[in-house]
C-alpha cells in the first residue's frame, strides 16, 4: 500500500501581510459560523438546541482568541473588515 504526501505550505513561509490577511479572513469566517449557529439555535428543537449552545460558545471564545491575536500585533477588526470587503 502506498501513499502520496504532498508538502503543506508552511506558515514562515507567508509573508506579514498574507499572514494578517488570513487572520482577518479567519475572525470574519468565524463571525459568520457564529451568526449561522444563533440563527439555527432560534429554531433548533430537542438535542439540537444543545449543539448551537455549544457552537456558538466554542466559536466565541475562537473569535476572542482571535481578536485579541490581531490586537496584540496592531490590526484593528474594522479596518480589517472594511480591507476584507473592499479586496471581494
């Protein structure tokens, strides 16, 4: 039995500006799960009510992770957003 690898990307690999582009492509992606997750919640029965609970729960303590990453290094979320829309 054989197997292909393929070599990953590497992360020193990017550049500053690819690396906080990512960043900001990430909290906007994780924003949008959290949104997605308190919509479904509204209509969620049973077990399911459970599932966004946790969702929403885990994907908030991403995003504040995230955030206070971006902070740390001197991008600012709205900026970012405002570049993040302006690049689509």
């Amino acid at each position: 039995m054989s197997s292909k690898y393929e070599k990953e990307i590497i992360i020193e690999d990017k550049t500053e500006e690819q690396k906080n582009q990512e960043l900001m492509d990430t909290i906007l992606q994780t924003k949008k799960v959290i949104n997605d997750a308190n919509l479904n919640f509204e209509y969620a029965e049973g077990k399911l009510i459970d599932y966004f609970l946790y969702t929403m729960k885990a994907e908030q303590a991403k995003l504040d992770y995230l955030i206070s990453k971006a902070k740390s290094i001197g991008i600012s979320v709205e900026m970012g957003e405002y570049l993040n829309l302006k690049n689509v």
